[in-house]
C-alpha cells in the first residue's frame, strides 16, 4: 500500500475513533436517567468496533477493493458505515459546545440526538426506496442556430447507469423504459459509465437496450468507469480486452458510440451534428477527448450537440468555443445526495464541482448536467433520484 494512503487511512480512522467517542459521551448524557444508558452505551462500544474491523477487513486485509471485482458485499458495508459515520458527527458538534457552556450541557446531546435520527431515518429511506424514484426533469433548449425542421425535436439524456450497481435487479430500468416509449423521444444520448469497471456487467441487458434503441436512434460516449481504471488488473491486455467488451457492449445495446467522432442527424434538407468524446477530467481523471477530431467536417453554421461525461470539460474548454450549442454531461450524480425540492436546489457535488446539475449558459453556449440513474461507491439516493432528462429544443426566430 502506498504510504499516502496508508497515511489517510490512519487519519480517517482517528477522525471515526474520535467521533465515536463524542457518541458515546452523548448517548451517556442523553439516557443519563434511563435504565436502558449502560445498555446503549455498550452498544456504541461494539458498534464502533464491529466497524473498524469490518472496514480493515474490506479495505486493507485481507481484501483491497481495487482487487476484488464483486462490489456486492462493499456497497453494502458502504451504505451501513456512512450511516454510522454520519449520524454520529452530530454529537461531535453537541461535545464542542458543550465545552463552551456552562450549564444545560445536556441540552447539546438532546439536540444532536434529534438529528441523527433524523439523518439516520433520510439515509435509510435513500439506500431502499430513494433509488426507486426516477424523477424526469423537462428542459427546453432555445437557440437561433437550430434548423426549422428540428423546432420541438425531443432528446432522452440517460447518464451514469452503472449497470452493476442495480445487482441484477431490472425493475428501475424497466420502469425508466416504459417512462422513454411514452416521451417519444426523436433521439437517445447516453452520456457515459454504462459500468461501475467490468464488461460482466452488461451480461443480460441487451433486450432492454434494444426495445429502445430498435425504434429510436441512440448515440452514446464511454464515462471514466467504463475505462477499468478502478481495478488492479494482472495485465494489461486483460484490462484491454475489458474494455474493448464494454466498447461492444454499446454497440450491442444499438448505440452508435461517438468515440471522438460525430454523426449527422438529417431532417429534409437540414440537419444538426451530435459530437461525442472520450472521458475529459481534472486530474486525477483521465484526458482522452480529441475534441478536434470529434468536430471534423462539421459546417461552421451547424447546431452542434456535443457529448462529454466530465463537465469540466465545458468548464475549461468547451464554453469557450463559439462551434458547440450544446454540451450535455453526467459524472457529478449530484453527489447522490442533495436538494431537489420546493425551488431549491442544492448538493454538496457544489464543493467539488461549479456545474453540478441542471442547466449552465455560458454566452450562446449551453451546458446540461445529468445527475445520473444508477449509484457508485454508496447504493443510495437521498433526494437525488435516478434521473431521466428530457431535452425539447426550440428555435428562436431572428428578425
């Protein structure tokens, strides 16, 4: 193990071990005069432990999960260890100002009592059924540079499915079909991670893919998951044909995959262009896009609709162009976790990410970031649902 990470996880488990213990003060305060207090106590005690060793067990030995190529029993723990985790800073919170009162320090731990179960009851909810509930956003796309034939033309943006995260289970995705056919979408773009690293996880999804694009014209681009970058590969020929399986898993499904390239959409005598790249982050994530490739033979008066899963790319590249329209992007999934209610909207993917979700204008130029359908890292949606975009775009008429 690199000394880096070694380091970080000595210090993320101080930060654990130091929580707990702020718990454990807590909950002795909150039951202070309950029978049940020495119970409770005990078991934050064994709690905690449970979890330290099951998180050595799953992260330094005997397991490494960049080794392993069954997430199963990690997404579970996953989900399990960030509830602990969350609803015990609260406490952590109430301990810091109970040093800076004099009197009422129970009241604190009351008060952090309160919201972790609150927090704990929110986490629940998003791990079972918050990543059932597909919300469909409705969007429209004003430009003078769409053609007349393509005034009203309606897209369906998937992004970020990661098939392995829905464990074989394809009620959501059946659901999200029925929910497609009903659009009538004119076209389907999918905006990258069709996996969460390997190609065993498209096994058996070809029908459900294929009811849609059989009818429907469907481009998609690659995400960085889908590049298995995430695993320690014992060659790289291995890693190569992986990858070279997902690439045909697209094509299989009926996308036509825009690997820097693009493809003209014909309506008449009219048409528009959907670009596509290959994965574009900010390091640590991988620079693949040819953007000068995927834009060759392009009109320069052509409405242009450009794929890319990272939408720094838009941020420090693409908003700068004045050849692109309309950017469409995933990546972020909101952070699976957020705001979308009530005319607010807010997620913590903000500290990390400027464009985050929704709709971004940077002059003539459009950006549209799809918080994803399936989950990576932690099973959970917690009001950031699975999320299916539908894109109507609409000529402006220039006098």
């Amino acid at each position: 193990m690199r000394s880096f990470q070694f380091y970080y996880l000595i210090f993320f488990l101080i930060i654990y071990v130091a929580i707990s213990f702020s718990t454990f003060k807590g909950i002795k305060s909150v039951f202070f005069h309950s029978r049940y207090k020495s119970l409770i106590s005990r078991f934050v005690i064994v709690e905690t432990v449970f979890f330290l060793v099951a998180f050595f067990i799953f992260y330094i030995w005997p397991f490494n999960v960049r080794n392993i190529t069954d997430y199963t029993y990690h997404l579970i723990f996953n989900v399990l260890f960030s509830i602990d985790f969350v609803i015990k800073l609260p406490f952590t919170i109430a301990s810091l100002i109970a040093l800076t009162v004099k009197r009422h320090r129970r009241v604190p731990y009351l008060m952090a009592f309160i919201i972790s179960v609150s927090i704990s009851i929110s986490m629940i909810f998003g791990s079972i059924i918050g990543k059932r509930l597909i919300q469909v956003n409705y969007v429209t796309v004003r430009s003078q540079n769409i053609p007349p034939p393509f005034d009203g033309h309606r897209l369906i943006q998937l992004s970020d499915i990661h098939l392995g995260s829905f464990n074989h289970s394809k009620n959501l995705l059946v659901k999200s079909k029925q929910i497609i056919q009903n659009e009538k979408p004119d076209l389907i773009l999918f905006t990258g991670d069709l996996v969460n690293n390997f190609s065993y996880e498209t096994k058996g999804w070809n029908s459900y893919f294929k009811d849609l694009t059989a009818q429907i014209p469907a481009f998609s681009i690659l995400g960085n998951h889908d590049y298995g970058n995430y695993t320690t590969w014992t060659d790289e020929n291995e890693k190569e044909k992986n990858f070279n399986e997902i690439v045909k898993a697209h094509s299989d499904f009926g996308f036509n995959i825009l690997n820097n390239r693009n493809s003209k959409i014909k309506k008449g005598n009219d048409s528009i262009f959907i670009a596509g790249v290959e994965n574009w982050g900010l390091p640590p994530f991988p620079q693949y896009a040819n953007l000068d490739s995927a834009m060759l033979n392009i009109p320069e008066d052509a409405f242009v609709i450009l794929l890319s899963h990272d939408p720094a790319h838009w941020e420090s590249v693409v908003k700068y162009r004045n050849d692109i329209d309309l950017t469409l992007a995933g990546h972020t999934h909101g952070f699976q976790w957020g705001i979308t209610k009530a005319g607010i909207k807010f997620s913590f993917a903000w500290l990390a990410r400027k464009n985050w979700g929704g709709l971004y204008e940077f002059g003539d130029s459009k950006l549209y970031v799809n918080t994803g359908f399936g989950a990576v890292a932690i099973p959970w949606r917690i009001n950031m649902s699975p999320e299916l975009t539908v894109i109507t775009l609409k000529r402006i008429e220039v006098d």
